[in-house]
C-alpha cells in the first residue's frame, strides 16, 4: 500500500476511534429514560453497540469489513440517537 494511502487509512481509523468514544462518554452522560422514549433501544444497548465500534476500530482497519461495521455504529449514533436524546434531555 503507498504510504499517503496508508497514512490515510490510518487516520480514518483513529477518527472511528475517537468518534467512538466521544459518543460512548455522551451516551453514558445521558439520563436512561431518554433512549426508550425516542424508540432506539436501552441505554446499555448503546453503551455496548458503542463499546464494541471502539474496540473493533482499534483492531482492525477502518476500511476493512469489520471497520465500516464500526463506523455504522458511530455514525447512526451521532446523526440519529443523539440529536433525538439531546432534544428530550434539554442539554
């Protein structure tokens, strides 16, 4: 792989990791009622879907089979759990 490509690769993988745990710390800031009351599963559900898209990047490559799972699971979270949590909890 040329080294732009991988250097690239490799940032995108940290940014999943980043964005992982950025939105596991908001998820465990959240009250537990909020994430019932929006329809999106339980909260322990998203502290784990959340856990796991962390570890899964730190394992394996973003663009790999496994990190694009990750990186479903960061992205669903930031563009459609959060916004809906954040509008009910106020904050």
């Amino acid at each position: 792989m040329p080294p732009l490509i991988a250097l690239i690769v490799q940032a995108l993988s940290w940014a999943i990791v980043l964005g992982a745990v950025v939105c596991f710390v908001d998820a465990l800031i959240r009250p537990a009622q909020a994430f019932p009351a929006i329809d999106r599963q339980t909260k322990p559900f998203w502290l784990f879907i959340l856990g796991l898209c962390g570890v899964v990047a730190l394992l394996f490559s973003a663009v790999g089979f496994f990190g694009l799972f990750a990186s479903v699971g960061v992205v669903f979270y930031l563009v459609d759990v959060r916004p809906k949590v954040k509008a009910i909890t106020g904050r």
